[in-house]
C-alpha cells in the first residue's frame, strides 16, 4: 500500500512504499506542546519506505532530547518525522499528517502518567505510564 502525507501549508509532501506499524497514543509533555493537543497519534515506518516528493528544502530539525530530531515545515510548523540517533532505519511519524487513510489504529497510549489532567481516556485500549518495554 502506497501512504501519501503533507503539512499545514501543503508545500511538503512525503509518500511512503510500505507497512505502518507501532501505532499508538503517546501523552507525554514534549507530544502535548509540539501537537497543541492532549497527545500526538503515532506510528513507525521503516526510513527506506519513506520518501520526500517536493518541499525538501522547507525541512528544519529540532533536538527535543538527546538522540531524538524531530523534521518540521519551516513555514506552517508542521511536525512531520522523528529521527532517531541509535536507530537509522526506522522514523516516527505523525499519523495526522497522512491525506490517506492508514488502514491502521492505535493500539495503546503510553506516558499516561504524564497525561493532560483535564483530558480522560475513555476508549478501553490499554495505557502505559512511560514506553512499555518489548
């Protein structure tokens, strides 16, 4: 299945040739202020599936912890991908991005202790204080 994404402003389109997996709810406080919102969905997907089709050029990179950038658009603020120090070949990314449809849910929400305070998690899937551990 082919998954094609953008940003806000439409300038940066990303396509990706392959499976999404690792997807979840995450609540921590870095998730809540980048996304304005009371968690980010996300999923994983593997770097050689994923590819940039036009506004490359528009891409800036934040450290938010050590071996963690996270790939935004530098206009709208779009946050797209995280790219991982110790792991090359696998991204983070924001599932909201895709204008098409996943064909995958989330499975968990995980940094549930460190969850917005007037947000419940009401939908049953199971919930993990920090990263549950594989």
């Amino acid at each position: 299945m082919i998954h094609t994404g953008s940003c806000l402003c439409g300038q940066i389109k990303y396509e990706i040739q392959g499976a999404l997996t690792g997807v979840l709810h995450c609540h921590c406080s870095m998730c809540r202020k980048a996304h304005a919102a009371a968690f980010r969905t996300r999923a994983s997907v593997q770097a050689k599936d994923f590819r940039w089709l036009s506004g490359e050029h528009l891409l800036t990179h934040y450290l938010s912890c050590p071996g963690e950038y996270h790939t935004f658009c530098r206009i709208c603020g779009s946050r797209l991908i995280t790219k991982f120090e110790n792991n090359k070949t696998t991204y983070g990314f924001a599932l909201g991005t895709l204008d098409t449809d996943p064909g995958v849910k989330p499975g968990c929400h995980i940094f549930v202790g460190s969850k917005a305070l007037w947000h419940e998690i009401t939908d049953g899937l199971p919930q993990y204080k920090e990263f549950p551990s594989t």
